[in-house]
C-alpha cells in the first residue's frame, strides 16, 4: 500500500482540499490510519491546534475527516496575507516573519527543512499521508525554490494525482497542458489524474477521459461528479465566499472585508434553520432590513477599516444601530468598534493609531505577542457553555468591559455596551454550540430552530467518503507506488 500520496491541481480552486478530505473519510472508514499534510498553504482561516498554534482551517478540518486532533505538523507553512503584496509567514505554528511577495522566493528554501521534518514525522504515525498541493504545478514561473508542488513531491518522493476541474471547462488542455510545460522529471511524479465536479451524464466525457490517458500516459482513476453537499462544509478561500443562505426571517449580515479572516465563524448561522446569513462584498450597501450586523475577524485590523470605510459601511452600521440593531464584532471586528486601534510599533503596517467606530467604549493596542489557545467560557446573558479559541493580537481594555460577554476560567472576557445591543468578543467558533447559536438569535426576536451543527459536518464527511468510493478507483490509488531515489 502506498504511504503518501499527493493530491495536486491542474488549477486553484479544483476542490483539492475537499477531496483529501473525503478520500480521508473513506480511508479512516476502511480501518486505515490516515493523516492529512500541506507543505504550504496561504490563508487567513486559520485553525487553533491542541499543540499550542495555527493552520490552515482545511488542514484542521482533513483531520477531522481522519477522526484526530489537528497539530501543526499537518501545515508547517502558513501564508496569512496582510496587504496586497506581503504576507506573514507562520512556521510551526508560530509566526516567523512578514515579507513581501518578491521576497518570499528568497526565504522558500530555507522553509523546505522544516516542511520535511513535519511530513516525516506524520509519516510515521500513519499508514497513508495524504498531502495536499497549492496552486498548480503549471505555475512554472514559481518552480524555483518550490515547496509546495513538485518541488516539496520530488523532495519527498512523493507519487502525485493531479486533478482538473471540469466545471469551468477545459480541462483536457488543464491536464494535457501541465505536462507539457512542466519538468519532465517533475512529470514522471505524477501517476494519474481525476477529473471533479462533473455536472450531467459521465459518459459523454468518456472521449475526452481516453484522450487524456493517451495524450499524457497517465492512469485516470475517475471522474467524480458535483458534490451537492460540499457548501455544508467550512470553506477556506475568501474567493468562495459570498451572497445570501438560508431563508429564515432573521437576517444576518457580515460585510465581507479585504483581509477577512476566519469567516467560518458565519458558518453554522447559515445553517440555522429560522435564519437567513447575508455575506455582503465590496461595492453593495448593508441592508437595511438587517437584525444583526457581525463584523468578523480580519488579518489587517486598521487596514480592513479603512477599507469598512471606503465602502460607505460605517454609514450603514451607524444607521443600523440608530434603528436599534444588533451589532457583533469578533476579534478583528471586535477591535474595530472601539474607540481607537493604535499600532505603536507597527505590528500590521504602519505604526500609528486609527480610530475607530465608537460603538464601544474600549481601545486596542497591538502587541507583538500573539494569542493562540482553545477556550471553554461561559456566555454570561445565558449562562450557557461555549467552546472556541483565540487567535489575534492586540489588548482591549475600556468601560465597557465592565460588560462582558464570556467568561473563561473567572476572566471576563469582551465587552457590551450598556444597552446590551453592540457586542464584542476575541473568541471564534462560538456559534457551533447548538444550544448558545440559537438562544442568541432567539433572545434578539428570531424564531429559530436548534440543528446539530457539528453533527451534520460529520455527516457531510462521511456522504462525501460514500461519493467518492462510488466514482473514484481508490484500491488502485492505494497500489500506487514510486522507486525511491
């Protein structure tokens, strides 16, 4: 049997993370000890791991699909971007440094060392890694230096899928064309191909699949079609997200900022039956018919209000809360309803202060050290249990904090303003508690019914194992094997 084998696109966003997690699934049902590994991810969804640091959340939910904690070996490079052209880059865990887009292709290779040490350690521990690429490997421009394709799979001898997306069309000259253009020896990784999100009768694709195994002389070990269920699981990209779920009479609205970061937070409201979740982009108004306005976390605090700003959004939450709405801001949005947001050594750009909306009466400093830790609290109004973690920097103090809304271990923990109806709080993934996600809605004039959030996300997984066990040949993946150099 195989012990690794890595999942590549022929492009972004192919559905590379969902399938790992689903051949994880399906795998971990068949008895196997199965682990999941990305060499480098970029993302500002980020997830808090047992061992003390942060991920990619795709990298924690693949190890839910494997029935274990996610740790920080399964993504020892994380890419948060901060500004257009930069990014801080996290290492184990921890952040290591920020550094512009030109200047990363100089760091890579010192990054290669510690993408190995984390994979061989996982590789010890599993019967199967199964190790997800980024991008695509066609992106020869990014070859030099690379530790996230080809470059991190010839390192490790690592045999190679790769995968194309049929949805958007093209996808012969997506899998014929990466051969074509990558190394030969990069080429000779990849043992086959899958071809996903197919839509309508699969064998008219029979030609083109016949085509691609003549053309290229690679196995195809399937063509899977739409996933129907994947939008009842947490997304990563910021690309993915957007637009109107659900169709409850309570409406929840979160403007969608330049630099969101872990907006799964809105994730089990949308599936809340009762309520209807608005992810609101750049260019478009808050609606006026809102009953809770949440303004979510953000890698880039003081540059993302700015951007708040520049939307004409600050105009609408103003209206809003002078129609007594409810307003709730979660770490990076917590920041910025208080009075200031300063940044004396400038942690996030710039140093400097910012002002901020005012709705509450506290203020943040940035401080170099960074929080990052599971918690379980207490929602005070209710006095109902909540789990979740923290990931930011910065302190917030003021009045209002006199108000809390957790408590965690006798600590109060955010702020409220007197009137109860502008909320903040550093804790994400409060709304997957069941019992707290509904009494919170419903305390503010909402109908809505309880659902089992965590539950369906298991249940997703395992539908998802199902549907690929019926389109894809994963005994032959599984014999897959490479001659070691």
């Amino acid at each position: 049997m195989a012990s690794s084998l890595m999942i590549q696109g022929a492009g972004s966003n192919v559905g590379k993370s969902m399938l790992v997690a689903g051949l994880a699934r399906a795998l971990t049902l068949r008895g196997l000890k199965v682990l999941p590994f990305k060499p480098q991810n970029m993302s500002n969804n980020a997830a808090v791991t047992a061992d003390g640091g942060e991920i990619g959340r795709a990298q924690a939910l693949q190890a839910r699909a494997c029935n274990v904690e996610p740790v920080i070996d399964m993504n020892p490079v994380l890419l948060k971007p901060e500004t257009e052209t930069g990014a801080q880059v996290v290492v184990h865990g921890k952040r290591l440094t920020s550094v512009r887009a030109r200047d990363y292709a100089d760091l890579k290779p010192q990054l290669m060392d510690a993408v190995l040490a984390s994979f061989n350690r996982l590789q010890a521990q599993a019967d199967i890694v199964l190790v997800e690429g980024a991008g695509s490997p066609a992106e020869v421009n990014l070859r030099a230096g690379d530790i996230a394709n080809m470059g991190f799979a010839r390192a490790a001898n690592v045999p190679v899928i790769l995968t194309g997306d049929i949805d958007r069309g093209g996808v012969i000259a997506q899998l014929v064309g990466t051969q074509n253009v990558i190394d030969p020896q990069d080429a000779a990784l990849i043992t086959g191909f899958l071809i996903n999100k197919f839509r309508g009768d699969i064998s008219l694709f029979d030609g083109g699949y016949r085509l691609i195994e003549q053309q290229t002389g690679w196995t195809g070990y399937g063509v899977i079609p739409w996933f129907d269920d994947a939008h009842k699981l947490p997304a990563e990209d910021a690309l993915d997200i957007g637009g109107k779920s659900g169709n409850g009479d309570f409406k929840v609205v979160c403007p969608v900022l330049a630099r969101i970061a872990n907006f799964d937070d809105l994730d089990p409201l949308k599936a809340t039956p009762g309520v209807s979740v608005e992810m609101v982009r750049a260019g478009n108004a808050l609606p006026g018919d809102a009953d809770l306005v949440i303004l979510p976390g953000s890698k880039s605090t003081r540059g993302d209000l700015e951007f708040l700003r520049q939307q004409g959004w600050d105009i609408d939450i103003a209206a809003h809360v002078r129609r007594s709405g409810h307003v709730l801001g979660l770490c990076g949005g917590y920041q910025m309803l208080g009075r200031t947001i300063a940044d004396p050594d400038g942690i996030e750009g710039p140093a400097g202060t910012t002002q901020g909306l005012g709705l509450l009466d506290v203020e943040t400093t940035m401080i170099p050290d960074k929080t990052l830790t599971q918690v379980s609290a207490k929602h005070l109004a209710s006095d109902c249990d909540v789990t979740g973690y923290e990931i930011h920097i910065g302190r917030t103090d003021g009045p209002d904090r006199a108000r809390p809304m957790l408590e965690i271990d006798g600590r109060a923990e955010g702020a409220m303003s007197a009137n109860g109806r502008i909320m903040g709080s550093y804790v994400h993934g409060i709304f997957s508690c069941d019992e707290f996600r509904t009494g919170f809605v419903n305390r503010m004039g909402a109908s809505a019914e309880a659902s089992p959030y965590e539950k369906s996300i298991d249940t997703t997984l395992d539908k998802l194992a199902e549907h690929l066990e019926a389109y894809v040949n994963i005994d032959g993946l599984l014999e897959i094997r490479l001659n070691k150099a």
